[in-house]
C-alpha cells in the first residue's frame, strides 16, 4: 500500500513538473500585435495610428528579442533594454494625441503600481 502511494505521488510530480514546463514564448509579431490591440481598444486609435504603433512596437519587440538572445550580462541588458523602450515610447509620443498621451501615461502609472504591489507583497 505505501510502495502505491509513493509511485502514485511521484507520477503526480514528474506530471506536474512536466506541464510546468510547457511555456510557450511569443514571437514579436505576436507581442507587437497584442499590444497594439490593446492600445487600440483604449486609446481609441485611427486607423493610421494603428498601423504606425504596431510598427513602432514590432520593431521595438523585435529589438528586445534579438537582445535576450545575446545572453549578455543584466546590467549590459538592462541599459540596452531601456533605451530601446525609450526609443519606441518616443516614437509613440510621435503619434499620439496630446489625449492619447495623458491615457497612456495614466494606464502605464497604473501598470507601474500593480507591478509595485506584487514586488512589495513578495518582500
């Protein structure tokens, strides 16, 4: 009976490891095209301005992705990574109107505290 238990918690952990590792990563068309739907849906983008941020973020997706590849050190990375998103967030400010930017600016402070509370919550 306990030779049972054991092999059946053991199946239940080599399963559960294993689905545990299925994690799909996105391409950055896919990145670029998520966000930019979310944009759209809240921002109440154009038609033109559609076009112009999914360039804008495929290519900053695109940039970032070829960045992880490199393996480099984090603090390397992370300056690199930065700049990149600063490029992009530059470029959209390009875009978008003096209203769009107050949403935008609005919605990533907001994302910024929900960030904030998980770190703070995990400390």
């Amino acid at each position: 009976m306990k030779k049972l238990l054991m092999i059946m918690a053991l199946a239940g952990g080599l399963s559960f490891a294993a689905s545990a590792q299925k994690k799909v990563e996105k391409t950055p068309a896919q990145k670029a095209g998520n966000k930019t739907e979310h944009l759209e849906k809240h921002l109440k983008l154009t038609a033109d301005q559609t076009k112009k941020v999914n360039a804008i973020l495929l290519a900053q997706a695109t940039s970032i992705d070829s960045l992880k590849k490199l393996k480099q050190d984090k603090r390397t990375s992370h300056a690199a990574d930065q700049k990149i998103k600063k490029l992009a967030q530059d470029r959209l400010d390009k875009v978008l109107t003096p209203e769009q930017k107050k949403e935008y600016a609005a919605m990533k402070a907001e994302k910024k505290a929900k960030k904030d509370a998980v770190k703070k919550a995990a400390q």
